[in-house]
C-alpha cells in the first residue's frame, strides 16, 4: 500500500493491483513460503485473470525484492535472510534518526494529525486482530513521518527496509509472542516527541523502536556501537 492509499480514501484497485495486494500479503504472512514456486498460469485461474495482468504483478513484487524472477522461468518467493534483515535493520535506523532533525524542523502542519489518524488505525486493525492491516499501517506512519524530512529519493530504500524488515518477524516469530496492541502502542514515544517538537527526544524513540522490532536487535547495535571509536 502506498503513502498516499494508506491517508486518502480507498480507490477500488485494478485486477493487477488485487492480485498484487493478496500475493504481498501471502509472502509478508508467510502463507507463501521462501522458494514457494509462483506460476502464470496458475494465479490467473486464482485471480480469473489474464496472465498479462498477473506478469503485472509478478514485476512490481519484483521491484520491491518480495519475488525472484528468471526469463523463461519459474517467479519464486525470494528468501528471508537474517544477514539481509540486519543489513536492512541498521539501514533502517540509520535513515530515519538522520532524519529526525529535519522532520522537526519542517513546517508540516499536517504531519502530528496524520500520524495520530495512522495510530488510530493501527489500534483498530488490532482490536480486529488484522496483522497485515496494521503492518500496512505501521509502514505508513513511518513512510508519512520520513516524508516530513523532504528527501524523497530516499523513501523507496526506507519502503522496502520497512517491508522486508516487518517479513521477517513475522517468519522468524510465533504469532502469540506478536502482541498487536503493543505493535501499535510502540509508536506512542515517537508520536510524544514529534507534539513536543523534540528532535534529540525523536531520535531516541526511533532508535529504541528500530532496534526492538527484531530479537537480534539489541545485540546488532550495541555491537556496532561498542566498536565506534
């Protein structure tokens, strides 16, 4: 779901765009597995599509790394690597607390109410026990508070660390040690610091938010910071 879907009213989506939707939730569950074999021919009958319109898809899964595709071969489910998701983690974090300052000092008047309508959403995707709603929530209040900073080149690396970093919780965890509710709460502390115009106390909060969405997160960034000079 892009920014702008994720704020606005909901569009009805295309035939390649539904079938987009439905294969990136069955990859980011993990309903379709690492290596999971995807073939043309047999998601157009799923989709009652063409296989025109399902290559459609299959290419914009492509471009956000969700699927590995050969000519003249079969599109599989790209891996989840755990070298991958520190890489994307520490990426991740490295982005949005350098970013902080600039998100503080914008004139966005907009920005702490979209962010509290975003949270909102979240909390009910929660109490509705919906996963995928809530993580394509939560990529958007990210997406939305990056978007402050005005650096918009940026936006699809941190997209995809967003996207790859929430997949691989989820096929590295037990879904009753996923607490929806403090999925949602964790936003809280960012929220606080972006009302009270804090940058020093946003950078904390995104850094503490980073480094927790992963088990091996604390212990990827106190080693990187114990070897800083």
């Amino acid at each position: 779901m892009s920014l702008a879907e994720t704020l606005g009213p909901r569009r009805q989506r295309s035939r390649s765009e539904t079938a987009e939707h439905a294969l990136r939730r069955d990859i980011v569950l993990g309903t379709l597995a690492p290596g999971a074999a995807l073939r043309e021919l047999d998601l157009a009958q799923r989709f009652s599509c063409a296989q025109g319109t399902i290559r459609e898809a299959l290419m914009r899964l492509s471009e956000d790394g969700l699927v590995t595709r050969r000519a003249r071969r079969d599109t599989h489910v790209a891996a989840a690597n755990p070298d991958d998701a520190q890489e994307l983690l520490c990426i991740r974090r490295d982005i949005e607390c350098r970013a902080a300052i600039r998100v503080i000092e914008s004139r966005d008047d907009s920005l702490l109410p979209d962010l509290e309508t975003l949270m909102q959403s979240m909390r009910l995707a929660a109490l509705q026990g919906d996963e995928y709603t809530l993580m394509e929530y939560d990529r958007g209040f990210h997406l939305r508070l990056f978007e402050a900073a005005a650096t918009p080149v940026v936006e699809p690396v941190l997209f995809r660390c967003l996207l790859h970093t929430q997949r691989f919780k989820i096929l590295n965890s037990e879904p009753e040690s996923r607490n929806l509710q403090d999925t949602a709460d964790r936003h809280l502390s960012i929220l606080e610091s972006v009302a009270a115009r804090d940058a020093d106390g946003l950078t904390r909060a995104l850094s503490h938010h980073i480094a927790t969405i992963v088990d091996f997160g604390p212990e990827v960034f106190a080693a990187g910071e114990s070897s800083e000079p």
